[in-house]
C-alpha cells in the first residue's frame, strides 16, 4: 500500500514554500567500486551518476527530475569535479552558471557540502535546502519527495533541525549507514519525526542484523536543513575544514573564486560529511521515517543488479558476468 501524501500534496508534489527551498545534488564522485558496470555500459571510464543505469536517463538526470517535483529547476545546485567534465556538461546544459558548484578535485562529500553551502549562502541566505545523493533507486519518486516536501516544511517550522530521511531496512546492509531514532519529536502519527540517538557507519554484520532487529533505519543521505545549519555542524565536527573554507568564503561568487578553489583544494584533505559531520552531531539530528518507497544506493553492482531484478529489466549489458 502505497504511503498518504501530506496534506496539500498535489500530482507535481511541490509545496507552498518550494519558491524560497532549494536543492543540492552531489555528483563529484569517482564511482570506482562500479566502474568495470559502467564501462560496459557506456564504454568509456565514466562515473555511475553520469551513466544510464537503470535506463531511460542518467541516474544524475533521474535525480534532478525527481528534485524539480519540490524544488524549482533554477534553485537546484549540482556538485561535480572539473575531472569530469566531458561527461556532465551535455546533462547539465540547463542548469546556470551559478548553480554549478565545480570543484577542482574530489576530497570527498563533507568539502562538497561546505563549498556548495557557501556559494548558497550568496545567492538565497534565507531559504532552506535539501541534500541529494545522484546515485540513488526509487521506486517512486512522488510518494518519496512528498517526504522531502514534508522534512522542508518542518525544517521552516523547526530551524533549529537537520532532518535526515531514514529508510526501513529490508536487509542487513553493511555498506550503508544506519540511524538509531530516539524519541518522537514532531510530526503526526502518519508522519512522525524523532530525535536521532546514533548514527552507525558501514557496521559489521552481527551488528546490522541487531540495528535492523531493533528498528533502525538505513541513512538515505537526503537531508533537510536551513545552510547556516549544516554550515554549524561542519564547524564543530571538522574545525579544520570549517578554518580552511573561511579563507576563501569572502570569494565565493566572485571573479577570484575559481582560483581561490583551486589553491585551497590543492592542500585539503578528504572528509566524508557521513562519517565525519553526521556520525559525531547525531545528538543535532532529526529522522524522517520514509514510508511506501523501495529505495536503493547504487553503489556497487550487487545492488544494481538487484534493483534491475527488482524493476524486472534485463539490459543487454547485464548478460556478461559482472
């Protein structure tokens, strides 16, 4: 059964507050676990959210389309690395200037954030935004951004939350992270919001079995929160970082910013904004529980091929041995 909507959730899902809310699409990852998948498919070294995996679109352009049903297309910021850029300039051809947030190198998700955040911060220094992966299954995007719609909508209520969408495991994943929920803080019986007690990164198989056993949730990494927020978080998690983006904040949306990037990229060190900001704040954190929704991180290809199984498609490509 699929999960009710919030109320006033239309067929397009966008929210009353949608004109001041935007999106952050992270898409600078190296995909490496599943580039001998995507080589076979695209026959070149692209990263998965530059390739059609699941059919029909990139599962960068899958992602977008499902933020443009809460977030309007010209507030939605994407993060890339300039490494890829013959692969993500024909699918962003649409998205401004501004909006792309190109860094000069991957260090990771946490650096991605803080920059993307910064660059925001010039642009809509009131509105709220929400965090999306570009390499994620969803069996239906409607019923899945009406969550987003709805964590936003908390958020506006409750600035003082970072509202993180947790997923009811169906399996004893040990690639993901896991949210242990604490009390119930807000929300409604349908829709029910709690406190976060734990986060719990990539745990060992005993332990995962015991997480699911005990009602915890795999973190799906689509966040909603106000940027000055996540920007707070990241300052008392990784200081170092936080010090680092300091030095280049005053040109960030100016003629110098490239440059001031590049050379701040150049000397910083990878952070992991899970494992390094979410797992050391979970005292900071709400979890939205998404209800009706199959959900998947494509990550490596056991979990590609189960999804296709899942979906029941069986592309040319799946036919050799991956």
């Amino acid at each position: 059964m699929a999960a009710a909507l919030p109320a006033g959730a239309g067929s397009d899902v966008m929210g009353s507050g949608a004109k001041s809310w935007w999106a952050l699409v992270l898409a600078g990852g190296d995909g490496v676990r599943l580039r001998a998948l995507t080589r076979r498919i695209a026959g070149d070294e692209r990263p998965k959210q530059f390739c059609d995996i699941l059919g029909q679109a990139t599962v960068l352009e899958q992602t977008i389309t499902r933020a443009e049903m809460v977030i309007p297309s010209d507030q939605i910021l994407v993060a890339v690395v300039r490494a890829h850029e013959r692969f993500y300039t024909p699918l962003l051809a649409d998205i401004s200037p501004r909006c792309m947030v190109i860094q000069p190198e991957n260090r990771g998700s946490a650096p991605a954030i803080l920059y993307a955040l910064l660059r925001l911060l010039t642009m809509a220094p009131e509105g709220p935004v929400a965090i999306f992966p570009s390499d994620h299954y969803v069996s239906d995007d409607r019923v899945f951004m009406a969550h987003v719609d709805g964590a936003l909508a908390m958020v506006v209520s409750r600035p003082e939350l970072a509202i993180v969408l947790g997923i009811a495991p169906d399996t004893d994943e040990v690639e993901y992270g896991w949210i242990e929920a604490g009390e119930m803080i807000g929300g409604a019986s349908a829709w029910p919001l709690f406190k976060v007690r734990s986060f719990w990164e990539k745990p060992l198989r005993a332990f995962a079995d015991t997480l699911r056993a005990g009602g915890c949730f795999w973190n799906s990494f689509v966040i909603a929160a106000y940027p000055s927020l996540l920007i707070s978080l990241i300052r008392r998690a990784i200081p170092t970082l936080f010090d680092a983006f300091v030095t280049v904040e005053s040109r960030v949306s100016t003629p110098w910013e490239a440059e001031s990037i590049r050379r701040l990229y150049s000397a910083l060190p990878p952070a992991d904004f899970s494992k390094d900001v979410l797992t050391p704040r979970a005292a900071d954190l709400a979890v939205l529980p998404v209800k009706g929704v199959t959900w998947s991180d494509l990550g490596e290809p056991r979990r590609v091929m189960a999804t296709l199984a899942r979906m029941g498609m069986s592309p040319v490509w799946a036919g050799a041995s991956t």
